[in-house]
C-alpha cells in the first residue's frame, strides 16, 4: 500500500492541533505502525521540520508551493491551489494507490482512491464564530471534498455525527477515529529539565490556571476572564498560543479589571508545554466546541487536572476524568475553577483518572486504524 500523503498546506506553528495530529501519526507510521509506504509531500516552509519523521517507509518530499501571508493572502493562495495544483503533488497523488489530505483542502486532487480528515464542523456548529469569506471557503475546501472523497476521517463520534447530519456523506463512508498523545514527551513530572524550561516566562506566584488556545471566538476567552474575576483573587491564568482571533488576552483582561491576575505568554515552542502542563494548578478548557479535545488529554497525560467545557466532542474525549461545566454559563465556571484549584481531594482523584484516560490514547492505535482506512478505500 502506498499513500501520497500531503500536506501542502501546512504552515509550521500556525496550525495548532492539525499540526500535532499530522506529526503525531507520521511518527507512528514511520515506526511501523501504517502502510508500507508512506510519501510526504510538503511544501519549502513545512518539509524542513518533518525531515525528522522520515524514515522506514515514510519519506518527504519537498513540493514548490506558494502559502501567501497574512489570513487574506493565504485564503487566496488555497484557492488557487486548488484549482491548479503543483504538477509534482498531482503526479505523485496519481503514482499512489491512495492520496490522503490530512488538513483537508483538496490540494492535490487525485481521480480514484481519496481520503480526507475534517477535524471539525465548527462553521457549521459556530458560524457566528467565522466571517463570510472564512464560512464561503470553508464550504469550498472542507464540505464540497468530504463529500466527494472516498472515505471521511474525523476526531470524533461527535464530529461523525455532524459530518453525516450536515453535509448528507453516507454513514459508511464516515470513520471516527480519536487522536492519539506523544507519551515520550506528556508525562507526569517531576521533570528536571522543566525548571530550565519555565524560567524565563513570566509565571504568576501561586496557584494558576493554565489554558493552551489561541484566541478564537470559539474559545471562549471572554467568559473565562469573566469567570476569574468572580473567583478568589490569588486564582491567576496564564493563556498561550498563536493570537489568532480577535486579538490580546492580556488587553481584554486590562478591560476587565484583572490585568493583574492574567499572563498571556502568547506562542510558546511545542518543548515547553508540557511543562507548563506540570506546573499548572490545573487546565481549564471552556471552548464553546471542538472536533476532539487534546490539551486536555495532554494535561491529563501529565498529571494535570483538568476543569472543562461540557461541549460533546471534549466530554467525549475526557470520559469520566474531568470536572465538567457549561460552557456558557460564567458563574458556573467559576464555581468549577474555584473547586479544582481548592479542593485537593478532588485533584487527587481526577489526576489518578487523568492518567488512566490519557493511557487510552496513543498514536500507534490511530495510525492503525488509519492504515485499515487506506486499505477499505483502496477496495
């Protein structure tokens, strides 16, 4: 079995968990657990960090493409990417028994045997959340290739279930298939290179809140700030990830009246965040939607708790090892960061949870389930 696997649209560090998902089960298949070759095919700014992950059957090969800058130039070059993709990436879809679009937009093309994963419906679920042309793209590039493709991926039964509500793709052709987490690097601590690590990021003293997300509407940042101000002063959040959005955290928090109260580290490197995993008092994830739920799984591999929206997909993904709350209810929040942050008993329990729950996830399981898709599509 050989797969064109491309990722031409990756754009490293910009992704967020469609990255993760696209290392995570090249590290896995490179180890074995996939088809028995695997060809990358990346662009000049993604095929150098993904060198690392080649090896065995899986080899990356570097395709001339242009991602534009800046959220309008890059829609743009999609677009047209997809109507004329880099003749490399179409001839070696071609040479593939199958091609598989892991970021989803359909570039390159391939007549026969194709597979696409749609992280998520969130346009769909959340269009408030996107603008027009993001919604106009979004069916171009995700719902009008799901239901062209041969067979769907998801993160989710929940996910599953919109794919099949929403955009009418035949159950048969739909498979769930949860993400897995890199247990090399999320473990519990103590770890000693994590001191080193955290010292140069303005950490808050005393017990704080750690939520890893860029600032989508989806995510919820303006309720959570609304939440903390409502909790006892010394509870403190510390935010990171890309500014995506709508701008600064640390700005709306200014606006709040709890400036003090809030770090916004914005990007940190994929090294760090598992230790700021072990030196949180807790994550708190209050995303309003999401297509799986992997920081918090991520958290619980390393022995952080884990306090979190009731939203299907991450309730699903967190079973029985999270506290849970609505996402759209402040005060309800702020009870559940309250509790967590305060009842260590609780702690005690959902971190022996947490490391139960995150066990379950691992990226050998998911390439092997990916491998079985490939060979149902190929037939």
């Amino acid at each position: 079995m050989h797969v064109a696997f491309s990722v031409l649209t990756l754009d490293p560090g910009r992704v967020g968990g469609t990255e993760t998902y696209v290392r995570g089960l090249l590290g896995a298949f490179a180890a074995g657990d996939g088809p028995e070759r695997v060809s990358v095919l990346a662009g000049p700014r993604a095929a150098p960090t993904l060198a690392g992950l080649a090896g065995g059957p899986v080899a990356v090969e570097e395709v001339r493409i242009r991602l534009g800058r800046g959220r309008t130039g890059r829609l743009a070059a999609l677009v047209g990417g997809m109507a004329r993709a880099p003749r490399a990436a179409r001839d070696a879809a071609e040479r593939a028994d199958v091609l598989h679009l892991p970021l989803t937009v359909p570039l390159p093309r391939k007549r026969g045997a194709t597979v696409i994963t749609l992280h998520d419906l969130l346009h769909h679920e959340l269009p408030e959340g996107f603008g027009a042309a993001e919604r106009a793209f979004r069916r171009l590039a995700y719902d009008a290739p799901a239901r062209r493709a041969t067979r769907v991926i998801t993160d989710s039964e929940h996910a599953r279930e919109q794919i099949i509500a929403r955009l009418g793709v035949d159950p048969a052709r739909v498979v769930a298939i949860p993400l897995g987490i890199d247990h090399a690097r999320f473990v519990p601590g103590p770890v000693a290179e994590d001191a080193a690590l955290l010292a140069s990021l303005a950490l808050p003293d005393g017990p704080w809140l750690l939520y890893p997300a860029a600032r989508w509407p989806h995510k919820n940042h303006a309720r959570l700030l609304a939440a903390l101000a409502r909790c006892p002063p010394d509870v403190r959040l510390v935010q990171c990830g890309a500014p995506a959005g709508s701008g600064g955290v640390a700005e709306a928090a200014q606006r709040s009246g709890i400036a003090d109260r809030v770090v916004d580290l914005g990007y940190v490197p994929a090294r760090v965040l598992p230790a700021l995993y072990r030196a949180a008092r807790a994550l708190v994830f209050p995303s309003l939607a999401e297509g799986f739920g992997q920081p918090p799984l991520e958290a619980m591999a390393c022995g952080c708790v884990a306090a979190v929206s009731d939203a299907p997909a991450v309730r699903e993904a967190c079973g029985d090892a999270a506290l849970f709350f609505p996402a759209r209810e402040v005060d309800a929040m702020a009870a559940a960061i309250t509790r967590v942050v305060q009842d260590e008993n609780l702690r005690s329990a959902l971190r022996a949870a947490g490391l139960a729950r995150a066990a379950e996830f691992t990226w050998r399981r998911s390439a092997a389930r990916h491998a079985e898709v490939y060979e149902a599509t190929v037939r």
